[in-house]
C-alpha cells in the first residue's frame, strides 16, 4: 500500500525542479541562440530567436580564426596518450602492489596514498622548473606526463577495483603453468574492466577541461588546447559576443554527446570517484 | 618469459611494473614537493639558478603583508558557495531518490553543468554577466525586473559572488549524483519501518537519510573548503584577478611568474599546501572512524 503525498508537496518539488532547471538551461539558452545571429541582430534582438538558423558563418569564424581545429587535434593526443598509459600504468601497479608482498611495498603505497594530499596547483612553481630541465616546456609531452604521474586517482581506483578479485583466479592459472605476466594480461586486466570505464570517463572530463596545466607549459601558439585557444581568442575579440558563443558551443558539443550516451557509467563513475 | 620460476618472474614482474609509474610519480610529485620546500628558504627570482639562502624571510613576508593573507577574504565566497551548493544538492538528492515522474530526467539536465568543458562555462558567463548585452539582464529587464539590474561583474560588492555562483552552477549537480549513489545505497524497509512506527517524511530525513550519509556530506564539505582555497580557474578567466577578485592561488602565480619572486611564492605553495594536507587529514580521520 502506497500512500501518495499530498498534492502541494508534489507541486512544490516540480516547481523547484523547473525553477534549478530554469537555472541550469538560461546561460546555455541564451549562447546557444547567439551563436546563429550576426553582430547586429546580437546587440539588438536581446533573448530572442535568431532570425537565420542555419547561420553559420559564427561558427566557420571561430573555428579558423580561434585554431579550435588545432585545440581538439592536440588534446585529443594528449587525452589518448594519456588514457592508454594512465590504464596500463595503473594496472600494472594495482597487480604489483595489490597481489604480491615485498620489502618496498609500504613505502610505495604510503608514496601514493600522500600523492592524493598534494594539490596539483599548489606545487605547480616547482613542477615548471622540473618541466624546464627535462626540456619538456612547449611540448605535448608536458601535459601528458604530468596527468600521469601526478594525478593519482587511477591507482586508487583500480587498487580499491583489484582486492575483489578473488586470489584463486591466480593461483588455479598458476597450477595450469601460467605465466604472471599472462595473469596479469589475461586474467587481471580483463576483470578490471568496469574500473577502467569508469576512469576514462573521468579522466576525459579533467584532462579535456584542464586549462592551468597547458596554460602554464605550453604557451606556444601550434600547441594550444581547446581551453587555451577559446582563451587566446577572447582576448582580442572580447565584444564579439556572438562568434565567442559559436565558440563555447562547439567546445561543449563532444563531452554533452558523451554524456548523453553513457549516463549512467558516469552517474556510477562520478559516485565511485569520489566517495572513494 | 618462457619457463622462468615463479621467484624470477615475480622479480621481473614488480621491477618492470614498478618502474616506471613510480619514476613519474618522484618525477612530477615527490620532486616539486620536495624543491618547493627549498626554494620557500631562498630569495630565487624563478630565472636561471642563482639563489640565495634567506631563512624564514619568505614566510615572515607572507604573514607581515596584510595582502597577502587578506585575499583569503576572497576564497571565502568561494567557501560559502560551496556551503549553499552542498544544501541545495542534497534537498535535490533526496527528492530525486524518492519516486517522482521524470526522475532520470531532472537528474540528467541537473547534472548538465559538471560536463560542460569549464573554461567554456566561464566565458558562457561573461556573456551572461555583462552589463549591457549580457542575456541577465536583458532577461530581467523583460520581466519588469529593471531595478535587479546590475554590473554584476562590474560593482565590487558583487563581483565576488558572481564568479562564486559559477562554481554552484557548475558542481552543484555532482554533489547531487554523488549524494544520490549514498542515498541508493540506504535499505528501504528502514523507511518502511519508520514509516509504519509514524514518522513524517522530514523526520526520516532527519533520523535515517542524514545520519547514514553523514560520511559523505562531511566529505563533500572538506572538499568545497579544499576546493575554496584552491579557487583559480573561475576568477583568473573571468577577470584576471582584477576588481578585487585575486585569489591566493592567482597571487602565487603572479608572485612567482610576473613579479619574478618564486622564492615567496614558493613559500606561500608550501603555506596552501600545509592548510590543504590538514583539512584532507582531518577528513581522512573522521572518515576513518565512521568505518
């Protein structure tokens, strides 16, 4: 037996939920219909539709003029180097140090466990001469060794991912003559999926929306970024209001599609991330 | 590795899987830290490698100059914001776990903001913001609002909450969807039971849902008030810590790149670092004893 609240509790929640909605959509609304409108219409039609919906020539602008063309061909090296070797890194050390006993063991665990402690931002003065000796400054490589070997989030995850497979699995493949390295290749990796889905998601969220780190180490104008070409672009072109949300348009679209298809992977990937 | 004994492989095992990952991790981790620490006692400009030994000059200077520390008062909006973002998600967590028409539906548009990329948002918002054209108040303006009008980016009384307000709009629908997965998780026939004992909806709100969560809002906390002292992002893009919006992250930078002064801007790292490393400590003790 289900007893339905009263009718005003159920109205007062959809209103509430409208009114965030409203909240949530009214900035997206309103750059979403500037970005089809010339410069005039903008200063003028206000909140209005534009009169011209396959007006594209906002878009062709930005993408040209602002490199955004350049900003997703380099992060989009960098997000694949560094997923591939944020996964293979990170499995390999949740199977040395999740499956095996050895002398250096705690220091190494203890190395990561104080990693989480160390705000990336904060060490970032230090980090840059580092950078700069191993003449990595205005390199792609910057980035991407960075996100590896300074965020840690990986470890974590599939450390926490690894203790529920049961050590039998090893031990009968070792009775059957399996190599460790086939263990670990056939066994380990495969099982540790789930873990994986949910890291590539939110590395591809904050490697894709990084703006400090290529900020910082690749000033250089062949190696921009999205994040750093839309930020190069406004500064000259601060008034053009319309080409500038033809621009933050096209930077939302590919991580909105994403969403939109694998929802509920990153629901379960968001909650996993953080709680753990 | 053919026919090699298990002892051997477990050698080339954690030697060759070991390796590397850890290299990085004293490469771009433990060596930062660690120089950062040094450079804090010197008077290094960040060019070439000339430094002198100067004590605890640096870290003198930083508790002396009232403006220094005082931007603190800035990081605080970011503070408060994620206070109130914490309330709000967790009054949308708990309608959006109970059984409501298009439930899935307001979860995703509410969660929207987390994924937009976050230097696009906050260009979004210059356009949002402006005094003249931006759509607020243009949008108020339409409603018969004109006397809300505002610089909202412009009037320094205001400016700081307006940039705050972006961070609530973009993560508020995170802490939603983590405060939902905790939610998920509580068993329901403790509902069911409180329900038949006559509690009313807020006092299994206030008897059930929060103290089983409990872990996680305190979580979510820490990590808005870490978050808070690490503001950057938001006020850096927006305004460049003009009109009074500097944060200490943004004066670090500017300290160390644009003043030349690394020595203290090293030293105010290792002050933030200090401050984070406790609350995330405290954090991970009370976590610790709740499990």
């Amino acid at each position: 037996m289900e007893v339905r609240p009263p009718l005003w509790v159920t109205l007062a929640k959809y209103i509430s939920l409208l009114a965030a909605m409203f909240v949530v959509l009214f900035p997206i609304y309103s750059i979403f219909v500037g970005a089809f409108k010339t410069k005039e219409e903008y200063y003028q039609s206000g909140l209005g539709l534009p009169q011209d919906w396959f007006n594209f020539d906002n878009f062709s602008r930005v993408y040209e003029v602002g490199k955004l063309g350049l900003g997703f061909k380099n992060i989009l090296i960098i997000l694949v180097i560094t997923l591939i070797g944020n996964i293979i890194l990170g499995t390999m050390v949740a199977y040395a140090l999740g499956r095996f006993d050895f002398k250096l063991k705690k220091l190494i665990m203890g190395m990561y466990l104080m990693a989480t402690f160390i705000p990336m931002v904060t060490t970032q003065v230090a980090t840059f001469t580092v950078v700069k000796e191993l003449g990595l400054y205005n390199n792609l490589g910057a980035p991407i060794l960075i996100y590896l070997g300074a965020d840690v989030l990986q470890i974590t995850i599939y450390l926490q991912f690894i203790r529920n497979i049961p050590k039998d699995l090893d031990e009968s493949a070792m009775v059957e003559g399996a190599s460790l390295f086939k263990i670990y290749r056939s066994i380990i990796f495969p099982l540790l999926t789930p873990a994986t889905a949910t890291l590539l998601i939110l590395k591809t969220i904050s490697v894709y929306n990084d703006f400090y780190t290529p900020y910082l180490y690749m000033p250089s104008q062949d190696l921009r970024v999205v994040s750093t070409a839309l930020y190069a672009f406004i500064g000259p072109n601060a008034a053009q209001f319309n080409v500038i949300s033809a621009g933050i348009l096209i930077i939302f679209i590919p991580t909105v599609i994403v969403f939109l298809f694998m929802q509920r992977y990153i629901f379960s990937g968001v909650t996993s991330g953080a709680v753990k | 590795m053919f026919n090699l004994s298990y002892k051997t492989q477990r050698i080339l095992i954690l030697f060759g899987f070991l390796l590397i990952p850890v290299l990085l991790s004293l490469t771009f981790t433990y060596i930062p830290a660690a120089s950062l620490l040094y450079f804090s006692f010197t008077d290094w400009t960040g060019l070439g490698w000339e430094m002198n030994w100067v004590g605890l000059d640096n870290y003198k200077e930083i508790f002396s100059r009232p403006e220094i520390f005082g931007v603190f008062k800035n990081n605080a909006y970011y503070f408060v914001g994620g206070l109130i973002q914490t309330a709000i998600s967790l009054y949308f967590a708990v309608i959006l776990t109970n059984r409501l028409k298009g439930r899935n539906f307001f979860r995703v548009m509410l969660f929207l903001p987390y994924v937009l990329h976050s230097v696009a948002v906050v260009i979004m918002f210059r356009n949002v913001y402006h005094a003249e054209y931006g759509s607020l108040n243009i949008f108020l303006d339409a409603v018969g609002l004109n006397s809300w009008q505002q610089e909202w980016l412009g009037n320094p009384s205001l400016v700081n909450i307006s940039l705050a307000f972006i961070s609530m709009w973009k993560f508020m629908g995170l802490n939603m969807v983590i405060f939902i997965g905790a939610m998920q998780s509580i068993p329901s026939d403790l509902y069911e039971a409180a329900k038949i004992d006559g509690a009313n909806s807020w006092q299994s709100f206030r008897f059930i849902t929060l103290p089983s969560i409990n872990g996680v809002v305190q979580l979510m906390l820490i990590m808005s008030l870490a978050g808070s002292l690490e503001a950057f992002d938001t006020p850096y893009i927006m305004m460049k810590g003009a009109n009074d919006t500097s944060t200490f992250v943004i004066q670090t930078v500017e300290m160390a790149f644009k003043f030349q002064k690394a020595g203290l801007a090293s030293a105010m790292a290792v002050v933030l670092l200090i401050m984070v490393c406790i609350l995330i400590g405290i954090q991970k003790l009370i976590f610790k004893e709740e499990k």
